[in-house]
C-alpha cells in the first residue's frame, strides 16, 4: 500500500514508483502532480484495488493499459484536467463487474488477503465517507470534475457491481446509455452538468437502491420513468433540462412533452399567422397612402389622372 494523500509533492509521477509491482492500494490524491496520467500504472500495478489520483492536475487521456486492471474496485481520477474519451474497455474491469457483496475483493494468489482492511476516501451520496471494513470497500468510480468528451460507452453498463458512479462536470455528450439501467446495485449515479441529451432511459426505473441520483444541467427531454426510487428525489436532481412529470410540478403531454415547450410551440405558430394578417395590412396601408390616397390630397395628379382616364375612354 502507498498513501501519499494530502501533501504538497508535485511534478511527473516518478518512474521509480514501477518498482512496487504488487501495490494493492495507490493514493496520490490532493497533491500537485501533472503530467499525463502514466499508463504505467495499468502495466505494473496488475493487482491494484484502489486506486487515485484525486484533485491533482494530471492532464492527457486515460491510459487503455487501466483496462488491465482486472482486480480494481476503486477508481477516482476526479478533479483533474484529463480530456479524450471514457475507454470502452472499461468493461474488462472484472471485479468492478462482479455483484457479490459479501465478498468484494477477487484477488490474485500473490495478494495477501489480510491487507484487505482499508480505508478509502470515496466522494458517495454527496458528501465524503470513510469506508473500512474485511468485506472490502464499496465498488466506485469517479471521473468527475474534467475534460472528457463523447459518449458515455454503453459497455459502462457491464460494470453490475458498481456501488457509486460519477462522470459529472464533464463535457459528456450523446444519449444516456440505456445499460446503466442494469447497474442494479447502484446506490450513487451522478452525470449532472454534462451535455447529454435526449431522454432519461426507461431501465433506470430498475434501480431500486438509488439513495442519490443527479442528471441536472443537461439537454435531457421527455418525462422521468415512473418509479419509486426517481420519484423520491428533489427537483434539484432534474433542474436544468426540459424534463417533466413527477417529482416535477411541470406535467407531460401525452407525448412525453413539457406542457409549457408544446405550448410555445403553438404560440410560435400563431406569431406566425398574426404576422401574415400584420403584413397584409400593413401592404393595404402603404398601397392606399403611396397611390390612392395622393389623387385625394394633391390636385394636379388628380388632374393628370382624369386626363389620362379620359384619353383612354375616348380611344374605346
């Protein structure tokens, strides 16, 4: 175990530290490191559980080689300046994908299982618990507060065993993938201030033992599936997005549209017939003051005008 948490180091990651090749726990995190995230890490350290590199200012994308890391259960990389895209490899993170509770950690025979008391910091509910205990730590990972872009893979969805998970503060676009609505052990699902869109998936009303659920500040549309767990949260959790339904006050059409979006659409659509009526008008007033309306106030083209009417009767 290497916990460095909390201190003033700075700089690259030292090569040095490959030296350790049978760490279980690496804790950098709330230090001044840089660089980018070494892919190293998921090279040497194969049986790492936790791992993080919390609120440092590591930059560059996260190293495929972290796919490696069968035996992770904890990964926090939160607060950092990493951009590119979450790997669609997650998915070989085996024991993030296991669903026993009662024995979290899957180990190698080269790790000794009494090093299995920990304590891990992990950001859960909202708000920092401290986690020890022989059965292991709860399953987490944390990306949030970075640069990440594109979608989130739906091969996240494979990760069952996942307690708390948390890409917000990022720049995380497309649809939310309709696989996490399997993760049915989730207790902590986080993607608020992204740019997500589209609608929040039907299967999230699986996950019955959400204690805290953020999808705020988003592009999201359409009506929050029904269910008791999505219902119980505060408005707080939607606001932000042009979603409706309960917990919402804001009803749903029966299209699944906010009442107040279909009703703007209608006003839009009557501006624009009240605009055809305005320029109709508007075409009459200026033909009859630019034409008519000189022969009535200005006598030599009245003049000129029955002059030339009668000219043009007398050639009939």
């Amino acid at each position: 175990m290497l916990n460095l948490r909390n201190n003033t180091l700075f700089g690259e990651l030292p090569s040095t530290l490959q030296n350790s090749p049978h760490l279980i726990m690496l804790d950098l995190s709330e230090n001044h490191f840089s660089g980018n995230v070494p892919a190293w890490i998921g090279d040497k350290f194969s049986n790492l559980v936790i791992l993080s590199l919390r609120s440092n200012n590591f930059d560059g994308h996260i190293p495929h080689k972290f796919c490696d890391l069968q035996f992770l259960q904890n990964l926090d990389l939160a607060h950092n300046n990493i951009s590119g895209v979450i790997p669609k490899c997650f998915n070989n993170l085996t024991a993030m994908a296991t669903t026993n509770k009662t024995n979290n950690f899957v180990f190698s025979e080269s790790v000794d299982a009494a090093l299995v008391i920990l304590k891990a910091l992990l950001v859960l509910k909202g708000r920092e618990d401290e986690y020890g205990s022989t059965l292991g730590l709860v399953m987490s990972m944390d990306l949030s507060a970075n640069s990440l872009t594109g979608e989130i893979p739906k091969e996240i969805g494979s990760l069952a065993g996942l307690l708390s998970l948390n890409f917000s503060g990022n720049l995380l676009t497309g649809n939310i993938p309709d696989s996490i609505g399997k993760m049915e052990l989730m207790e902590s699902l986080d993607l608020s201030m992204n740019r997500l869109n589209g609608e929040i998936p039907p299967s999230f009303s699986n996950l019955n033992f959400l204690n805290h659920f953020n999808v705020s500040y988003n592009n999201l549309t359409g009506q929050i599936p029904t269910s008791t767990q999505l219902q119980s949260f505060e408005n707080l959790s939607y606001v932000g997005n042009h979603l409706c339904g309960p917990p919402l006050t804001k009803n749903c059409t029966s299209k699944g549209i906010p009442i107040d979006v279909a009703n703007n659409g209608s006003s839009r659509e009557g501006s624009k017939v009240n605009w055809l009526y305005v320029s109709i008008v508007l075409g009459f007033v200026m033909g009859f003051w630019g034409v008519v309306a000189p022969l009535f106030f200005i006598r030599s083209w009245r003049h000129a005008y029955y002059r030339k009417l009668d000219h043009i009767c007398g050639k009939l």
